[in-house]
C-alpha cells in the first residue's frame, strides 16, 4: 500500500522513462531479466494479455518492464529482449546504470542475486493505480498453463482501479 516509489530510467530506445509520467493511468511494471528465457517471457505474455482483456480500457494501461539483471544493463539488452518476445512497442522496458537499477530494486524489496553465474530475482509484478498507488503485488513461479491465470489476474486488478470500469 501507499504510494509506488519513483523513478527515472531509460527505455529500449534511449528514452528517459518516469513512473510519475504515467500517473492517469494504471501501470503494470515487472522486473524482468533481459537473458532469462524462462519465467520473465511469460510474466510478459500475461501482461500483455491482461491488457488486451481490457479491451478499449487497455489504452489507460501502460505496460513497465525494469532490468532485473545486474550483468545486462546496456539499452541493447532491453532493446533486445524486447525485439524477441514481440513486445518492442508494446512497452516501455527500463534500464540504467547498475547503481540505478539497486535504487529501484531496493525501493520495491525485490532481491536480485547472482549464484554461480545465475541471475535469480523474485518474479515481482505490481499494479499501480493512476493516482500513483501500489494497488497490488504479485509474486509467481509461472508455468505456461499459468500465463492465462495471472493475465486474468492483473486485469481483474486493473480493471478495480481504473474510474470507467469501477463502476460498470
């Protein structure tokens, strides 16, 4: 509850991205890794599907990822996984400096670690309202037959805390 932290970071095209710049709208931000080929490609799929569940509502909805490995931080890592799940403009993925990326990990308590070469991070999913709140959190070992689940999930959240759809 209470306020989502702030942030400015860089998407994959070498723009400067606020959370503050969404406020109106309702956000769902992930920490994904831009190497994993496991759970953060389908953390996207059922963000991607929450919105289109939406329907026309889907358009007050922006899609956040935020670089959750510490050893891929360049704007061509996000770029990159962007281009390979389809999801180049269908989101804003986030990068910036190690230091950068610490700040926001720690400001959301999503642990990041490095074992034996392998990026583990907690499978965070957040929705935040378009006044600026943490409405919820979601943390989730997906499988593909889960990826429809968490889509319905995120829009049912979604849908509690956009104004035109409370009340319909």
């Amino acid at each position: 509850s209470g306020t989502a932290p702030g942030f400015t970071l860089t998407d994959q095209f070498g723009q400067q991205v606020s959370l503050s710049s969404y406020r109106g709208k309702a956000v769902i931000r992930a920490f994904n890794d831009s190497e994993c080929k496991t759970v953060c490609p389908l953390t996207t799929a059922a963000m991607v599907d929450a919105k289109a569940m939406l329907g026309a509502a889907g358009s007050q909805v922006q899609l956040l990822g935020i670089e959750a490995n510490p050893k891929a931080t360049a704007i061509e890592d996000v770029l990159s996984y962007s281009r390979l799940h389809g999801m180049l403009y269908q989101w804003r993925f986030l990068t910036g400096s190690l230091a950068q990326l610490k700040i926001v990990w720690n400001a959301y308590s999503v642990g990041v670690t490095i074992t034996e070469n392998q990026i583990d991070h907690e499978p965070a999913v957040f929705v935040i309202a378009p006044d600026g709140r943490l409405a919820r959190v979601y943390l989730a070992q997906l499988a593909y037959a889960a990826v429809p689940q968490l889509g319905q999930l995120l829009a049912a959240e979604v849908a509690s805390v956009l104004p035109e759809l409370r009340h319909s």
